[in-house]
C-alpha cells in the first residue's frame, strides 16, 4: 500500500479548535498529531481523554462540543 503524503495544508484562519473524536484511536490519534504539528487548534476527545466522548452516552455530547481551551495534543 502507498503512504500519502500531504504536500500543503490550508490552516483554518480561526481560534475555535477542532474536535477529534476518537483522538486516542490509531487514526484520531494520528490526525490530533498533525492538526497540533500544524498550529491548528485540537480538542482531542474520546471515551478515555480529559474531554470525554461516548456515543452511546448522550451526556458526554454537550460537554464535548462545548469549546473551552483547546488541547495541545493527546500525544
């Protein structure tokens, strides 16, 4: 299989963070990395980060979408 490799990224001109859902899975955890390696504000979340996140748990909803500081990374 080919490794594609991005060339150029157009960084979003905003401080609202992306949020990341599944952030410590193989690919959240891969996406956090580059967004962060980026400059690009990151909420990393998922069932086991500070910003927690749960399908099946409506309340976990809310909380994850709310935006307070971003994330560095979950690194």
């Amino acid at each position: 299989m080919e490794r594609l490799t991005v060339r150029w990224c157009a960084v979003p001109m905003t401080d609202t963070p992306i949020l990341v859902l599944g952030a410590r899975g193989k690919t959240g955890r891969r996406v956090t990395a580059r967004l962060t390696d980026l400059g690009v504000p990151v909420r990393a979340a998922s069932r086991s980060t500070g910003t927690r996140f749960e399908w099946a748990d409506r309340a976990t909803w809310g909380p994850a979408l709310d935006a307070p500081a971003p994330s560095t990374s979950s690194r």
